[in-house]
C-alpha cells in the first residue's frame, strides 16, 4: 500500500474534535489535545507539549487559575510522524481518563470550548 493510501486511511479513522498525542518531526515535539480539523495539508489542533501536561493537569485538579493553557496551532502534513488517538491500552489509561479522575470531569467538558471558538478554525 502506498504512503498516500496509507494516510487516506488514517484521515477516515481519526476524527475531528477526537482528542490525540501527536509526534511531529523537524523540530521533534510531542502535543496532546483536540483534533480540530485534519485534512491533507496538515491539521489544527488545540493542545499542548505532551511535557507540559501534567502541569497542566496539576493546576486544573487544584481549581487554581491556569498558567499553562492550550493553544490553537496549525501543523502542516509534512511534520506529522504519527498521529495516535488518546485511549486506554490495555491497564494503562489515557491523558483524558486521567485528566477526569484527577479533576472529577471530563477534559471536553472542562475546555467548554464554544462554537464560535471552533468555527474560529479555517475549513
């Protein structure tokens, strides 16, 4: 199977607003967060360096003012090495689960991120 056909399966797998921990290239970072919009140009996310998670995570189980935010960033294709969704394997869990553990609700409902906020992503 061919490299393209490759990624135009993955691009059917892997939804928008579907939150993921991407490995980028050139310059090599790790980002966690929400999948906005995914296409074969590159894709947007709102999230964060994977390193800068458990800090975030800290502050927002304290209910302290946040410090640490999630951006809105836009990542062309050509830097993507892989893209996993953020889920369970096996008995260890995903950011998001422990994200809700840890803070008592669910990372979606805590970004209450409003539509005018999404819409703000260029289709």
């Amino acid at each position: 199977m061919s490299e393209l056909a490759e990624s135009e399966l993955a691009l059917d797998r892997i939804g928008e607003f579907e939150l993921v921990i991407v490995h980028l290239k050139d310059p090599t970072e790790k980002f966690w967060g929400l999948l906005l919009r995914l296409d074969g140009l590159g894709f947007w996310l709102r999230g964060l360096n994977l390193s800068s998670f458990d800090d975030w995570l800290a502050e927002a189980a304290k209910g302290e003012a946040q410090s640490i935010g999630l951006a809105t960033m836009f990542v062309p294709m050509s830097r993507l090495e892989r893209l996993f969704i953020d889920e369970q394997v096996g008995a260890v869990e995903s950011y998001s689960q422990r994200f809700e553990r840890r803070v008592g609700v669910s990372v979606i409902a805590y970004l209450d991120l409003s539509e005018q906020e999404v819409a703000g992503v260029p289709s």
